[in-house]
C-alpha cells in the first residue's frame, strides 16, 4: 500500500516537536522551581502569619515588696463583620454601647475597611467594667463579636506617675533606631520615666507563633505543628528603693501646690520618694481613659507631666549656704571660729542684701550664722572665696569655686536612672565675661553667697547634697531601682554605675562637722527649730528664694537622724513663703514616715492642713479660667452652628410672609442660599451613606462566591 | 470466556496504564486542593460531596464507558465518522439557543442535576473522526491545495464555532490538528510559517517597536547581501525578500496592535502581555473604551491568578514541600486548583522531580501514541491516533505552559488529571477508540 508509510519520516519531526514542547517546559520549571528562591520566600509571605505573643511586662516593687505597679487584663469588643451579618441584636447592642443604628452603620464599615470582613476588628476599644459585664452577659445575642483581652498597666496606690513613666504605642522613628529588637508598628514601648529606662528589662522576651492562613487571611491552624515557634519570656521585674508611704504622702502634702520633693537614702543613693507637683494619678493615663485626660495634662499650664524633681531648676536659695560654708573651710579662708558682724543687711558691695536678723551676734561663728541663716555672713565669705588672693583673679577664684560645686554634683547630670533629668546651672566665667566686660569682681554675683543670681539646681541635686554633707563627702548616684529580677550581665553592668562611691570632694571632715553643727542647731534654735521630727533630731537648712510676680520659694534640706543619716530630703515649694513655714513641715512630715513608718496624731492634723493648703498661683487660676470659657466659647459656635439650619428655615419662612404681608419687600439676601446650601450637602451625605453600605454588601457578597 | 479474551485480545496495556496512572494522579490532586482536616477523609471519598469523590465517580463512570467502547465494533467508528462530525456541530450550534454562561463562556448546555455538557470537548472526538475518515479516503490526494483545504475547513469550523461561543481556549486546541495533516503530507513551510509568525507576535509584544523594525531591516539586508549572486539571476527573489520586510513590519507595526487594542478583549491582551511580563495598558482597548463610554466599570484585570500558580510551583523547591503540605494549596491561594490550575497543587507538593516525574509519563503516553499510529496498517487509525496525540499535546502543552507563565490563562484543562468529568469523559472514549482500533490493527479500516 503505496499510501500507507508515505510521509513516515515526518513521525520523528513530531516527535521532536513533543520533546521540544516538554524541554520548554522542564527548564520553565527548572527556572521556577530551582533558580528562583523569590517565590518560596513569596510563598511563605502569602501564607505565614506571624504572631507576636505579647508577654507580660515587669513588676515595679518599692522596698517593701509592695507593687508600685500591675498589670491587669482589659477588655476591647471586636468585631468580624462577616460574621455578624446575621442574627446581631443591634437593638441591644446600640443600647448597651450608647450609640445609634447609625454609628453601628458607621463602624461596621469602618472595620470592613481597615482590616477586611473576615479579620477581626475594635468596635469599641478597651470597655469599663460595667461596659464588659454587660457586653459579656449579652455576648450570645451578638455572633460575630468577641471580648478581646490586652494587658494594661496599673497603679494600685495611684502614685508615682512622674518617675514610673508610661508606655506609648512605638513611633516610626524609634522603630527606625530599634530594628532588630522586634518591635512592631502598634506595639508598646515605655517612653517616659523608668518604663523607658528599664524597658529592655521589663518587655521580656516576645514569642512568635507561625500561623498558615487562607487567601483571605483567615487562620487555618498552626504551621508545620508549631516547630518554628517561640514562647514568650515574661518581662523581669525591677525592686526599687521606693518607700511607697513615703510617696503617697509627700504627694499627699503636695496637693494643690507646685513644687517637688526628694527624699534619698544617703548611704546607698537610692531614691525613697521622689514627688513632683502637681502630679496626676497615673491610672488615667490608662489607655481606656488615656483620651479624657491626655488633653488637660499636656496642655494644663500648670504642667503635671514635667518632672520638676528631675528637670526643675530652682534658685535653691539659703540651702546653698552649708555648701557655701564647706568651700570656704575647705579653702582655709574662714575656720569654724570666723564672725561677721551683721546688722541686718550686707552693704559691702554698694547694693543692700538684706538679712532677716539685725540682732548682734546672730553670725557671731559659723554655727550660728547657719541656724539664723545669716545672709550677710554667706556673702561675706563667698566673697572671701572668689577673691581668695591665692588665685590671683577673681576669674579664677570663681572658676575655682565653680569646680567645687560641680564635686558636689551641681551644674552637671547626676545621670539618675529616669529619663529628662537636667543639669541645673553653676554659671560659667564666660556668661559674666559676656554680661559685665571682661571687668568683673565678687560684687558682681555676690548674692549668689545666698543661693540667688543665676544658681539654679534640681531638687533632686540639692537632696544629693543633703547626702553629701551627711555622709560627709561622698555619695552614690541617686537611682530607684536597687535590683533586677534574674540579673543578666547587661543588667548588673547598667546598675553597676550606681555602685560607685563617688568621693572626689576632699574636705575634711573637721570641716564637714563644723557645718553639720550648724544645721544640727537650725532645728534646735534656728529658723526651723519650730518643725520637730518625733523621735529623732535632724539636721536641716531653710531657704526662701525671692520669686518675681510670685511669693517667695520655699525650699528646705534635711537629713535625719542627725547621727547616723538614712535619709535626706530636698523640698521646694513654689509661690509659698518662708522655707521654714512650708518647705520644712513636708520635709519633717516625709522623714517622720520613713523613719518611724506612722505618723503622730499631731504630724497627721499638720498633714491635713498642709495637703488642704492652696498655694497655686492665681495665674494659673486665669489661664485655666481662659481657657474654659473659650472651650464654651467653641461649644456654643458649635451649637449655633447646628442650629442654624433649623434657625435659618424659620427665618426664611419668617421673612417669607413678612413679604407677604408687606407686599414684596426684599429680604435679606443670602440667608436662603445657605439653607438651601446647607440642605443639599446633608442631602448629599444622606445619599452617599445609603449608597455606601449596601454597595458594599453586594461587592463582598460576590467576593464570598 | 470468548468475550472476555475478545476484549483482551490486542489491546495495548502499556496506555491503559498510563492512562490509569494519570487518572489516579488526578484525583490525588484533587485531594490535595481540596483536603480539609477537619473533615475524615475516608469518609469524604465515598461521601459524593467533595470534588474528589465526584471525580472518583466520574472515574467510574470512564471505566465503564472505556469497556463499553473495547467491547464496540470498530468498524462502528469508521462507519459513523461524518455522521457524529455533523451531530458534533449541530451540538455546537443548538448551545446558541440552549447554551448557559458559565465563566463567561456561553458553550455549556446543561443535563439537569448540575451537570453540565461543553460540546466542544465532545467535538474534539468527532473532528478527529472526521478529519480520519476524510484523510482516508482512497482517491484523496492529500498534495491538492483544495483537499488541504477541506481537511483545515473540517478541523477549523469547530474551532471557529468555539470562538463565537467566547471559549477561545478550546478553539486553541483544534490548531492541533495541523500537526495531524502535516503527518499526512501538509507542506512544512505552512508550519514553519505559522512558527515564524508566532515568533514576530512575541518580538513585537516584548521588544521597542523601533527596535524590532531596526532589527528586521537589517536582516532583511544581511539576507540580500549573501543572496546577492542569486539576486543578480533572477529579480523575483529581491521582490520576495522586500515582500517579505514589508509584511512583517507591517505585521509588528500595525497589526499586532490593532488585534490587541480592538479585537481582543482589554482581559484577553492583559494575560498575553502578562506572558511576556509587561503590563497592558487599558485605556487603549476599544472594549473597555465602550464600556467606559456606556458609564459601566471595567474590572481591571490582574495577573493574580498566573502569580499565585508560579509561587505555587517556584516554592516546590527539589523535592517539594510534601503531600498536604502546601502552603499555596492549603491555602487556596490559586483559583481554579481543582481544575485548569491542578498542575500548580503536584508542582508544589512534590517538587521539580515530582514534576519531572509527572511530565514524563505524559511523554511516555504521547510516544506510545506515536509508536501505536505508526504501526496501523490503516490510514484512518493512524490518523486518528496522531489526533489523539496532538490534542493531547496540546492541552498538555496550554495547560502546563499556562500555569508556569508561559502562556496566556485560557481555560484548557490537563487531560485526566483536572477535575471535570465532561474532559475526563472525553479523553477517555478518545483514548480508547484509539485502543479499539489499534486492537484491531490487522483490519483495513475505511
């Protein structure tokens, strides 16, 4: 059969053509599965999720072992639309939440569009507890919603809100600085105060767990049996040297006033109380209230949220005189022995300084030109100091001083373990070259001899000065936190530079007694002989610095017992009067907490008068006064504005038959045009509203198919 | 007994093996796609509900369709050729009036209890048939221009009906055939012609249009300059070349962009340029540009699908992520898994060498096919044993070439191995009235 083999060559050409379309296709695949690591890596992007397991944060105790703060578990209420399409009491749940069809409308869609049908979204963030036993009791009318747990801080004696700091959600810019430390956009990272400082100690260690998901981002269970997962660490715990009752009352003592208060543990540095005021209650930074406080507290002129212990910086006035007195020992200028006669003022310089004693011999020797806090004493020797004829200058001799008061930890960063501190200021030669010529002399600054001019220290400087002159020369850094939970190596190095003994001071201690003699006197004899610790004897200095526009500062430092110290204390109160009246009781009051752990029944009436005491300035008073009335101001626009609408048809209809009636008068123009206006745009809202929501129905009813 | 080794006798165990395998694979597959540990699979199988038990019974089904038709005459296949042809295409036609819109194809006509029949498929059998009987008839001779053209009229109109019925994918598929009638005598040019011009559409999607103009100039010339002894012989040869430029740039130029911007749907260029990895733009299709001027969206189409099945298949790796552990398949990220994407759920879980493994038995059962065409004494089996395999390349070839990136997404299903008993069906009668036929390769069949 001729037709039969005809062509049969052609066989191999097809099956050339067969092996040629398969070899494409083999080095296809072998381009796709072999040479392309992009597409597991694709892969694994598409249908991993991964989950960051939050664990809990650190504990702060104070020294007791008492918890300055908690967690505690809050509640949001979320909400997976696709699953609440059917059979949701919305009746119910708009009563119970308080809102309307409307704004269930609202949030529904809102939830669609922020994180798809099929993941779960806040409805409503972090519920009070009557919100969630109500929601929790009602939960089965509402398929599709579920009560969210998160983990929030709190703060059961409501105190220390300054020094503990807050955790905010993380910035863009510190997930830039941070990359590799596993942050999250809309995690929480402490940005205030000790949850700042210690946060790599008290987050803990997160934990991953790997999850394959659908197409459409729902969880189909774990991945590869949970192999690549990692369990969460929770975050240690830190023990401070807080004495919590110390705290809570010298808060207590600074209501309704400004100022703040240290109280330092002289012989370890660590900080036992540290007051600022005004203060708030930590709790309502919580985030379920975070929004109705926030405003006030940032915005308050009064300014609750700034540290004044810590970034404050006072003219420590008449406390600065001890110091005073210690440089000048030191410098062989005076000995303990040395008088100045004063008769009420200090005149040497041309201008009059003022003294609160004129009787003879209140400044007879050191001791006693301490207790009566002798102005034209400190001056005198301050004088003494800069003009030292050893130094040649006053330049010099002031250059010298200056060293000195930055040994004594003023004028630079103690370097305390909280964010914000700041370094108070010892002014420099420079300043007064460029202030009076390069012709200066002791005249020139003399009241700083009294803590004035341009001195300005801490509170939390002037307490570790308080422990300076109590341990007679050297101290520890002040710091809060004494030990970490399981120490690890980067801890101990971090608390490590709160182990050193800072003693580059090398006054004698001759010297040193001669000074606490005479604040040992102010509390017997002196200017706050009337404010008694029971139980012990203190040493103490008052100072009252003059304020413009405000009453005098009261400022007082104190160490007790006067023999063996285990606390010393600075107390500055704003717009207050003398040291002695104000700054001197809450001083005595915080140290008679700490040494004898309760209070006299007399010590607890002077606390009640002081904490009613009202010692803010009345400016603030107006600047908040302003204030409320431009917020009513603002409402009531508001109102108006609402109105005017209905208020804006009526007139229309008004002037409609006052035209009628006048037979065509014109009416005012414009007013009709911006009902009209108005109308429409809500006419427009309306509209686009009942678009939206079923549209968006129907698209994702076509998605599910 | 006499039926029993009559059935036996002659048939060529080595396909139905294959065939066996591939069907087997398929519904593993199946099962891949569509596994759920939540449900007991066991039970899931006999339970008719999932699409791998449906497709168990759709195997079945075959099975008894596959005994029904070794046990048939096959004379009977010879006899009724140009009959079932005419049947196919009245088939084809009545889906004009009974057709339902299944994925945007209206080339379905439904059998009542969900099921329904794609004609097309059907027809690939008839056509081949057809094409069989015509290609055998003893006073054909098969060098006239006007029997190539009746062979290309029957192979095409199928095809031509596919394509108003909006399946362009199937009517892809009837190309095939010119494979067959090159066998039986087509001249190569014609091949190497369609070849070129397909390399021409290519160059023009992927490259600058001045570029390829440039480049085809200079070929152009450098083909003027070795045939410049020619040349001077004789004219015609410089006209034909010149000829020649001219049609293919003219072709690149203006052509090719006219087919895509007013022919093509904005859908249909978006895959074929997604092919090529550019992006269509379309605001230049007429279609969408109608839409947009009858107010009405057009969707903008995404190469979604063609991404998701190349990560499927690139994240297989070697060896494979394993049986069931898939992420792309349990997750479902592919659409259409279960039926043109099935090749993307073995890629994944076995790997290169699973997918190598797999190729090779379609290779096996297409040489095999060769073998068998060869060794018929008549012309209408070997005809229709070539038909046989060049559908089958074809959809293999479409099929793979799809779900890897290689070629536009048309919808063309894996023979035997995607889910679908309307292709399941249909492979399995035209690979066993192959098997009939060469059972009885001693007869002379007219």
């Amino acid at each position: 059969m001729a037709t039969l083999n005809n062509n049969q060559s052609r066989s191999r050409i097809i099956l050339g053509i067969f092996i040629i379309v398969f070899a494409i296709i083999m080095a296809q695949l072998l381009n796709l599965q072999l040479f392309s690591p992009k597409y597991r890596l694709q892969a694994e992007n598409n249908a991993i999720f991964r989950k960051v397991i939050y664990p809990d944060r650190g504990i702060i105790y104070d020294r007791k072992g008492h918890a300055i703060l908690d967690n505690v578990i809050n509640f949001d209420f979320t909400v997976t639309p696709a699953e609440a399409r059917k059979g949701v009491d919305t009746a119910t749940l708009c009563e119970i939440l308080g809102i309307d069809s409307a704004e269930y409308h609202k949030r529904m869609l809102t939830a669609i569009i922020k994180n798809s049908s099929y993941k779960p979204s806040t409805f409503e963030p972090l519920l009070t507890k009557e919100l969630f036993a109500k929601l929790n009791e009602n939960l089965y009318k509402f398929p599709g919603f579920a009560l969210q747990e998160r983990p929030v801080r709190t703060y059961p004696f409501h105190v220390g809100a300054n020094f503990l700091g807050r955790l905010g959600e993380v910035s863009a810019n510190f997930l830039e600085e941070h990359p590799d430390e596993g942050y999250q956009p809309g995690d929480y990272t402490g940005i205030t105060g000790m949850e700042k400082s210690y946060e790599k100690v008290l987050m803990g260690q997160r934990g991953v767990k790997r999850f394959l998901r659908d197409n459409r981002s729902r969880i189909q269970g774990p991945y590869a049996g949970g192999n690549y997962d990692t369990t969460a660490v929770a975050g240690r715990s830190l023990y401070t040297s807080i004495d919590i009752g110390v705290q809570t009352l010298g808060e207590k003592l600074f209501q309704n006033k400004i100022g703040a208060a240290v109280a330092i543990n002289p012989k370890t540095g660590g900080i036992i109380a540290m007051v600022s005021a005004p203060t708030f209650d930590p709790n309502d930074l919580a985030p379920s209230e975070y929004r109705k406080h926030i405003g006030y507290l940032a915005l308050d002129t009064s300014r609750p949220m700034y540290n004044r212990a810590i970034a404050g910086m006072y003219p420590p006035g008449s406390t600065y005189k001890p110091l005073g007195a210690l440089i000048a020992l030191d410098e062989g200028v005076i000995n303990p022995s040395y008088g100045y006669d004063c008769r009420g003022a200090y005149y040497a310089c041309g201008k009059r300084v003022r003294c609160d004693e004129s009787w003879a011999g209140h400044a007879a020797n050191l001791k006693l030109a301490i207790a009566h806090s002798c102005n034209a004493y400190f001056c005198n020797i301050f004088r003494m100091t800069v003009d030292n004829p050893k130094f040649g200058s006053p330049r010099k001799g002031y250059a010298h001083w200056r060293d000195y008061m930055h040994k004594f930890g003023f004028g630079t960063h103690l370097g305390v373990d909280i964010p914000g501190e700041r370094g108070g200021n010892i002014p420099d030669t420079i300043e007064y070259n460029h202030d009076y010529g390069n012709r200066w002399v002791s005249c020139n600054m003399v009241t700083m001899g009294i803590g004035q001019d341009r001195m300005t220290v801490t509170p939390l400087q002037s307490a570790n000065g308080a422990c300076i002159i109590a341990n007679k020369g050297w101290y520890y850094t002040p710091h809060f936190v004494d030990s970490i939970e399981n120490p690890q190596i980067g801890d101990t190095s971090f608390l490590a530079r709160y182990r050193v003994k800072h003693s580059n001071l090398k006054i004698s201690d001759a010297d040193f007694k001669a000074v606490q003699a005479g604040m040992e006197d102010v509390t017997e004899v002196g200017t706050a002989s009337n404010v008694k610790v029971p139980g012990y004897s203190y040493a103490a200095k008052t100072g009252t610095a003059q304020v413009p526009n405000l009453k005098n500062l009261a400022v007082f430092i104190a160490y007790a017992p006067a023999e063996n110290p285990t606390i010393a204390i600075a107390v500055y109160v704003e717009n207050a009067g003398y040291g002695s009246a104000w700054a001197a009781p809450i001083a005595a009051h915080m140290m008679e907490k700490y040494l004898n752990d309760t209070l006299t029944e007399d010590t607890k009436a002077d606390v009640e008068r002081l904490s009613k005491a009202n010692l803010i300035p009345r400016q603030i008073f107006d600047w908040r006064r302003r204030q409320d009335s431009a917020r009513e101001q603002r409402i009531r626009e508001e109102e108006r504005k609402s109105d005017s609408i209905a208020l804006a048809s009526e007139k229309a209809h008004i002037e409609d038959s006052i035209r009628l009636a006048t037979g065509g008068n014109k009416p005012a123009p414009g007013s009709t045009d911006t009902t009209n206006r108005d109308s429409v745009a809500q006419a427009i809202v309306a509209d686009w509203r009942t678009r939206l929501w079923p549209l968006s129905f129907t698209s994702r009813k076509k998605a599910g198919k | 007994m006499y039926q029993q080794e009559k059935l036996a006798k002659g048939i060529d165990w080595v396909v139905v093996f294959l065939y066996i395998a591939l069907v087997a694979i398929g519904i593993l597959c199946i099962f891949m796609v569509e596994y759920n540990p939540e449900v007991n699979w066991a039970s899931a199988f006999i339970s008719g509900k999932t699409e791998y038990s449906k497709q168990l019974i759709f195997a079945g089904i075959c099975a008894l369709m596959a005994i029904f038709i070794l046990l048939s005459d096959s004379k009977l296949y010879t006899a009724f050729a140009n009959l079932t042809y005419l049947f196919g295409i009245l088939l084809m036609l009545s889906t004009f009036v009974l057709g339902r819109n299944i994925n945007g194809s209206k080339s379905w006509i439904p059998l009542g209890g969900g099921f329904n029949l794609q004609p097309a498929e059907l027809c690939k059998i008839f056509t081949s048939l057809a094409l069989a009987k015509f290609l055998s008839m003893q006073e054909l001779d098969f060098s006239k221009l006007k029997s190539q053209l009746i062979a290309a009229f029957i192979a095409l109109f199928p095809a031509f009906l596919s394509i108003t019925q909006n399946e362009t994918g199937l009517a892809l598929v009837y190309c095939c055939f010119f494979i067959v009638m090159f066998r039986e005598g087509l001249p190569g040019s014609i091949l190497l012609v369609g070849f070129s011009f397909g390399v021409l559409v290519v160059a023009t999607l992927i490259m600058e249009p001045n570029t390829l103009a440039i480049i085809l100039t200079v070929i152009a010339i450098a083909t003027i300059y070795i045939l410049r002894k020619k040349i001077k012989r004789s004219r015609r040869i410089l006209a034909l070349i010149v000829f020649l430029w001219a049609a293919c740039v003219g072709i690149q130029r203006f052509a090719v962009p006219y087919i895509f911007n007013n022919i093509l749907q904005c859908y249909q260029s978006t895959r074929v340029y997604a092919m090529v990895g550019r992006a269509y733009d379309c605001t230049q299709n007429r279609s969408s540009i109608q839409k947009l001027e009858n107010n009405k969206t057009y969707a903008k189409p995404d190469d979604y699908n063609v991404r998701q099945s190349k990560i499927a298949i690139g994240s297989g790796g070697l060896f494979g992520r394993g049986f069931l552990k898939g992420t792309q398949t349990r997750g479902k990220y592919v659409p259409e898994q279960q039926t043109d994407f099935v090749f993307t759920s073995l890629g994944e879980a076995f790997g290169f060498m699973g997918s190598l493994t797999f190729l090779l038995i379609y290779l096996a059962l297409l040489f095999r096919i060769v073998k068998i065409a060869e060794r018929q004494r008549s012309v209408f089996s070997r005809v229709y044993a070539y038909c046989v395999a060049s559908i089958l390349l074809m959809h293999i070839g479409i099929n793979v070439c799809m779900t890897i990136g290689l070629f536009p997404v048309v919808g063309i299903p894996l023979p035997l191995v995607s889910y679908g008993g309307s292709s399941l069906l249909t492979f399995t009668i035209l690979i066993f009235i192959m098997l009939r036929l060469d059972a009885d390769r001693q007869m002379v069949l007219r």
